[in-house]
C-alpha cells in the first residue's frame, strides 16, 4: 500500500508521514532519489547538492522529470512493501508543471497512483508562523507559497486523475491529532 502525505510548505508533512508511518507499521520515503545518491539512510547530503543545481539551473521540465525518478523509484518500492511518502506526484505536478499534461499523464501511467493522497491543508499565515518558528531564515519563505490558492491547483489534479484523496484541515489541531485523525481514516478504508 502506498500512501502519499502532501500540502504546501508548513504544513506539517513530514512530521505526519513519519509518526503515521511508525504507528501503521510502513516504511517511511521522504526525498526518494536519496536512496541512489547517498549511502545512508539518514544522510542526504549527495541528494541535496544535486537538487541544489537542478532547481537553480534547469528549466521546469527537466526538474519534473527528475523528481518523476523519484516518483518511480517510489511506484517500484510500494511493489513491495507498505509506504508512507513525503509528497509524491502531486507536489512534482505543483511544483514543476509547465503545460506539459502529457508528461504527467505518463507519469500516472507508469507509476500508477497512491492507493490514497492526504493533503494537510493549513491556512498559509499559521504555515508561514510554522516556518518561522522551526528556523527564521528557512528558505522555504522565499518560495511563494504564502496563500491558499496553491490548494485549488492541487485538488484540480487529484480530481482529473481521479486519484482518491482526502483534504485534512490541520490548520488549527495538533499533530498527534492530525496523526490520529488519518490513522483512523485508513484503519476505516482498509
């Protein structure tokens, strides 16, 4: 089974994907190239020095089919085991898409689709106070995520790929509520 955890910067995702992961027992996936390009789990510092270029200095297509590696890497590993993902295809569509539907239709196509995508929806001025209480000068406050338009453009994909999702209004409760909340969710599905 594979679950994907998505939403826009400071929303908690990560943090959900690994207590969720621990309580159901999945292997936790966040920055999926990593596996390739760093030899320890925990150390991403070969993965991270890659992205840095590849953000910097390529076009949007080329970004997108470089995390839609990842997106396969992934698509192979949930072949075998039960997973819970950092943002997966959606975020990719988000963050790269330059008309190019047909890539990502590919991409579908190949990877196939998490068996369920939860977006943390949080309101964007308590994602920005997140960011800044986790590290004043996190770069993620630069990138303009800062409004809640971003979610109509997310939801709008999973819909036209009829990928089954579930919006978590996490805005206002706690973690471990956030965590309790989708746990029970699958726990009801499957």
């Amino acid at each position: 089974m594979h679950i994907a955890i998505e939403g826009l910067d400071g929303a908690g995702k990560t943090q959900t994907a690994i207590k969720l992961a621990s309580k159901l027992g999945y292997q936790f996936i966040e920055k999926p190239l990593h596996y390739l390009t760093d030899s320890s789990t925990h150390n991403f510092n070969n993965y991270m020095e890659i992205t840095s270029k590849v953000n910097t200095q390529m076009d949007k297509r080329f970004k997108a089919r470089f995390y839609g590696l990842g997106n396969l890497y992934v698509a192979n590993l949930a072949k075998e085991k039960n997973i819970i993902t950092d943002r997966h295809i959606v975020s990719n569509y988000y963050w790269n898409n330059e008309d190019d539907e047909e890539y990502f239709d590919r991409l579908i196509s190949d990877c196939g689709k998490p068996d369920i995508t939860f977006v943390l929806y949080v309101e964007a001025a308590e994602r920005k106070r997140r960011i800044i209480g986790r590290n004043e000068m996190d770069p993620d406050l630069k990138r303009n995520v800062f409004s809640n338009e971003p979610y109509e453009q997310i939801k709008s994909f999973l819909i036209d790929h009829d990928m089954r999702y579930e919006l978590v209004d996490a805005t206002n409760i706690s973690l471990d509520e956030v965590v309790s909340y989708i746990y029970g969710r699958v726990k009801e599905m499957y």
